[in-house]
C-alpha cells in the first residue's frame, strides 16, 4: 500500500493557489498529470509513489530499518513487526510508524521478531528446541514441574530466556507431579520422586513385603524382581537377611521365631517380657521343660533344677487317685514301674484299687513307646480296699507283685501275690488267709534260686506280719505255704535270699534295724523260729538252760540261764 505524503499534498496546493493567484484555472486532470511528473526530493520516485516526496530516504527503493518508527521502503507496514506476522515484541507494543496509518495497533507478545513462525498463535512442537508459541516455557519441560529428562539437560529453548537451566532428573515430562523432589506416596506402583527407588520398598533395604512380590514400580527399569519376606518396611534394620539379635524382642530377620526362644524348642526364654519364660538354657534346643531327661551327663535337660532327675511325660495318659508305693523293676529289655493306687484312669479304662505296671524299652527308657499293664485289675469296685505297702519284680516271663487287702465289712486284712504273665498275657495270683490284724505299712516280695515267690506284709501297730510262698503255677489257684510271723511290729520291711536258701526279714523297728533269718524250704518257717520245745523236753522247773530244760510256763529266761550249745529249748 502506498499513501500520498502529506508533503507532497501540501506542494501541489501550493501550485495550485500559485495558479489560482495569477487567475490561471488548472484542472484535477492537470493535477493529476502533474503528480505522474513531479519528484521534488529528486529520490528517482514520482510523487504517486513515493509515500514522502520530500524527504529522498523514503520511497519505495529505500533499505527499510525496522523499529525506528518510519516506514522508509514505503511498504506500508508496522515498523515493528519485522517478521509481518501480526505481532510486535512487548517492548513497542503500541508504537506507532510514521507514514503507516493503524500503526501502533499490533498485539504483542512476539518473541522472535525475525521468524514469523514464531508468535503467540503458533502451535508449539515440544523438544524441538524452540519456543513458537512465545510461551516463554523451556521446551524440555512440557509438563512444566520445573525438571527436565536427562536426556535435555542443559538444552536452551530459542525464543526462551534463561532456559537451559533447569535441573534434570525427571522420569516423566508428561505428569506434572512426577519429578525429583516430589512427595512419593508408597505402594501406588509410581515412583514420583523419581528416585530410582521400588514403590514397594518404602525402607529400602532391598526386600519387600510377601504380598508385594512381583509388583513392578512406573519408571522404574527392573522393579519387581526384589526379594520378598519383609516384615516391616517401615525400618531398614529388619528385613530377612539382618542379624538378628536375640531378646530385643525385635525379629530382625523377619524369620518369625519368637525372639526370646533363641533355640527355637518353643519355649522362651525367662527374659521373655510376659513373665512367663521357663527354658533353663536358651542356646540348646534339647534343654526345655518337659523334654526328657538324660541322668548322668550333668545337664539338666527338662529343666526341673535337678539334671539327674526326670518327668515321666509317658504318664500324662494316666490319671490317678492315691498313688502309694512306687517300686521298680527290669528285665532284659524293659524297665517298668508299678504303682498301686486306689483309682486308676487309662483311656476308656477305669481300675478300681488295681496296681499298674508302666515298661520303658530299657536301651532308651525316655525315648521309647509306652507299655501299660494293669498286673492286678478291678473293672468294677471290689470288696476291699488296698493297705499301704507294694512288692513288685519283673521277669522275661512275668510281672510279679503283692499287695495287702483290707476287706470292707470285715477289716480283715490278707496278702495278695500275684502277676500277668508276658507270653499268654494272663492275670494270675491268690490271697492268704485273711485274719483280724492291722493294715500293713509295708510289704515285700523276692523269688529264691528254686523258683518260689516268697512275699511277706508288715505293720507297726499289732507287731504281726503275714508271710507267703508259691510257686508261679501254683499261684494260679492257690498258694503253698503261708503263715503268721510273730514280733514284726515294724513300718518298714524287706526280703533277701543272701544265703539261699535261708532267707532274711530286714525291718524298721523301734530298736532299729532287725534281721530275722527263716528256713525258706520248711513248710512252716516261723513256728520253727519260735519253738522252743525239743524232744523229750518236760518242762519241768527250776529252769536251768541245760539239756534238760524242761522249756515249762515258769522259765521266765533269767541271767542265771546258762544257754548252753547243748540248750535245746533256747
């Protein structure tokens, strides 16, 4: 566009009224004509097409400069849009051009005067390094969080001052709350720090929750292949592969042991904060209470305080009621104990004042399975009830034992000696005359070398005992031989054969320990012991001690009776 100068009008307004003045008429078309002849700044430009025909730097010709506010090339355009894209930059925004009418009109916001590309009505490319859109934005960062990929850093923007500078680091350019510095929120799957770090291992010590296996972490290249098992991921310190340290009631290696049962026998260790801690050596998973006992070796394994002292833990399937007289016995290859008691309870079975024998394999007593054997064995309630005292010795063949009955109306007592056999698995025994005498404190059992059972019962109230002898079949019926034994008032009594076959009577009496030696093959060795009449004895007094003591009513066994080797009655 061209527009007449003011100059130039002015000039032939001059011509004109210089007409006028000498009354000379001069037409528009001679005007006209004159405009298409007239250059008076003399640039080589007529005045129709020159936009300021006074001055000669401006015509159509002229080389323009841009943003000096004239429009010396007469293009007609805003002196301040060099790039003719419809926007000046900031700084002329509202400049006018001399010679431009509208000038001064432009928008502004350009920030690259020089490419017309480039102004606020572009569509900007990102990461192409320039800034078209005149955002002022750096062109790495499109999700404008301030952070740009590693792989811009450093990078300007053309058209962007001050870009270049932004720090690197950021996993996504895409999410505005993904880079370095943001808060991460655990166990979303999306590292928004962008810290390299598995979402899964909030203490990052290189193991994660079991629920969390496998679970991968946004932007994070080889997440989910951490090893599981953590228990808490809140501490670093814990996780399967620290140490742990024992009775700080931490598990620091997230094994799931109890950290006060270091030994791991399940049982804790009196350290332990509930106060219930019983293990007596924390370091040995063979040393706990109720564990069985190895006697000799100096360490108490069950710990009851005592390393030669066990619980039979065997027993707990039995319930008893006045247990009384515990006694032991072996053969070749089984340990047992019997027990008298008044009730016994046994699974579904119920013994009534019965005696029960419990055998241990003898190899491995506390670690071998469990015989029990109700030797003597009341299913319902019978007629008496036992007397202190039992007598009890095993055999390959047999279980052999006595015990003393006291019968319920009469309170006659007897002795019973009787067993089980091992091999028909039979019960046998039989009981001794019953007599009016005390119960018996003690009783006592032993088997001579011929092969008889002799068993005798004592008590210290009356001072009489009760003896009795059978053979082992014998006692399948009957018995062979019993009797009274007078002067045995003792609490406790014992039955040795040290010189078979004389036995010997050791008891507990008040003048201390007796010993009453017995014929074991007469048929009545007590009444033996006690008499004193030999043959052809009369009995007559005075009572001398000599041959011929006559053993009569009055011979009160004075300090003057010599007894003599030959005394037959002493």
């Amino acid at each position: 566009m061209t527009t007449r100068s003011p100059h130039l009008r002015l000039a032939l307004l001059g011509i004109v009224l210089t007409l006028l003045g000498g009354c000379t008429w001069v037409s528009s078309k001679d005007i006209d004509t004159r405009l298409t002849e007239v250059d008076d700044d003399a640039d080589g430009f007529i005045a129709k097409d020159d936009c300021d025909d006074s001055n000669p730097n401006f015509n159509p010709g002229a080389t323009e400069t841009w943003y000096d506010g004239f429009d010396q090339d007469c293009g007609g355009d805003d002196d301040f849009d060099a790039d003719h894209d419809g926007y000046v930059l900031d700084r002329f925004l509202g400049q006018t051009t001399a010679n431009v009418d509208g000038s001064g009109a432009l928008p502004g916001g350009d920030c690259n005067d020089d490419d017309s590309a480039a102004n606020p009505s572009m569509s900007d490319a990102w990461y192409d390094g320039v800034d078209t859109n005149c955002d002022g934005l750096d062109d790495y960062d499109q999700d404008q969080d301030g952070y740009v990929t590693d792989d811009y850093a450093g990078l300007p923007t053309i058209n962007a001052l001050g870009t270049g500078t932004l720090p690197s680091g950021d996993c996504d350019d895409t999410v505005g709350t993904v880079f370095p510095g943001s808060t991460d929120d655990w166990y979303d799957g999306v590292d928004q720090d962008c810290a390299g770090n598995d979402d899964y291992d909030a203490d990052r010590d290189g193991y994660v929750q079991t629920s969390d296996a496998g679970k991968t972490t946004t932007y994070v290249s080889g997440s989910g292949a951490l090893p599981t098992g953590d228990c808490d991921d809140s501490d670093t310190t814990i996780h399967p592969g620290a140490v742990d340290t024992w009775y700080d009631n931490i598990d620091s290696d997230c094994a799931g042991d109890d950290d006060f049962d270091r030994d791991l026998d399940g049982y804790q260790d009196p350290s332990a904060p509930d106060g219930t801690g019983s293990d007596c050596d924390d370091s040995d998973a063979t040393t706990f209470p109720g564990q069985d006992e190895t006697l000799d070796d100096g360490i108490d394994h069950d710990c009851d305080g005592n390393p030669n002292r066990f619980v039979m833990a065997a027993l707990d399937s039995l319930t008893w009621t006045s247990p009384h007289d515990l006694r032991f016995s072996q053969n070749s290859d089984t340990i047992y104990m019997s027990v008298a008691a008044q009730l016994v309870d046994y699974g579904a079975s119920t013994f009534y004042d019965s005696a029960v024998a419990i055998g241990w394999n003898n190899t491995a007593p506390l670690h071998s399975s469990t015989t029990v054997i109700a030797w003597l064995q009341n299913l319902v309630e019978p007629n008496f009830s036992l007397t202190g005292g039992q007598a009890f010795y095993a055999t390959d063949d047999a279980l052999v034992g006595a015990v003393g009955l006291d019968f319920d109306t009469t309170h006659l007592r007897a002795l019973r000696v009787g067993g089980y056999d091992l091999t028909s698995y039979v019960r046998f025994g039989a009981n001794s005359p019953s007599t009016l005498n005390q119960p018996f404190d003690d009783i006592a059992i032993a088997q001579s070398a011929d092969g008889f059972i002799h068993a005798i019962g004592c008590d210290s109230a009356d001072g009489t005992g009760r003896y009795m002898r059978a053979t082992r079949d014998q006692l399948a019926t009957s018995y062979d031989t019993t009797e009274d034994i007078p002067e045995l008032a003792a609490s406790v009594c014992t039955l040795h054969f040290f010189d078979d076959p004389l036995g010997t009577i050791v008891s507990a009496q008040g003048a201390g320990m007796v010993t009453l030696p017995f014929d074991a093959q007469s048929a009545t060795p007590f009444a033996d012991i006690y008499d004193c009449t030999p043959p052809g004895d009369t009995g007559t007094p005075p009572d001398t001690g000599t041959t011929t003591d006559t053993g009569t009513t009055t011979d009160t066994g004075t300090t003057t009776d010599t007894g003599t080797t030959t005394d037959t009655g002493t």
